[in-house]
C-alpha cells in the first residue's frame, strides 16, 4: 500500500482476525481502493465487505458459475446463496 499501486490484490486478507479487527481494516481499505482497481479473493462474505465491492464472482471447483452485485446473486445463484446463508447461521452460533 505504501507505493500506491494501481492494481491491488488481496487474498484471505482479513481470515485470521476478528470481526471488530476486520470491520476497521475494511473501512480503511474502502477509502484507499477508491480509483483503482482492487481483487479480494475470500471465502468469507461479511456485510462490511459488501458496504463497498461493486462485483462478486462466485467459483466452485475451480470454475467462475456467477458474477454481478450481492443482491443479484442472492436471487440467482443458488451455490452463493448457501455460502451466505452459511455464515450467517455461524455468526449466530458465535
């Protein structure tokens, strides 16, 4: 971050920390991704991470099955409405 890159990817950034800790690392990354274009590769779909993305892909077994905005894709495909669904029945659990 510190050179500015126009392209910036980021994989499994945020899966070792808490959801305040995350919170705060995705309300800074909203502000530093503005402009340029930004790939956050994670298994892990959190409502701060959907204040800002404008495009999620879904892959499954290595195959991209779906691509468009999280309300899209929540009416229409069925492999990422399981994968919401998922976390947040285990954010309940917690």
């Amino acid at each position: 971050m510190i050179r500015n890159p126009a392209l910036l990817i980021l994989d499994e950034a945020t899966s070792a920390i808490d959801a305040q800790s995350e919170r705060l690392i995705h309300e800074a990354l909203r502000h530093f991704t503005k402009g340029r274009a930004t790939f956050i590769i994670t298994h892990s779909v959190s409502q701060s991470i959907l204040d800002f993305v404008t495009r999620v892909v879904v892959m499954d077994q290595g195959k991209l099955i779906a691509s468009g905005p999280h309300e899209e894709l929540i009416r229409t495909c069925p492999v990422y409405q399981r994968l919401y669904q998922a976390q947040i029945q285990q954010k309940t659990v917690d």
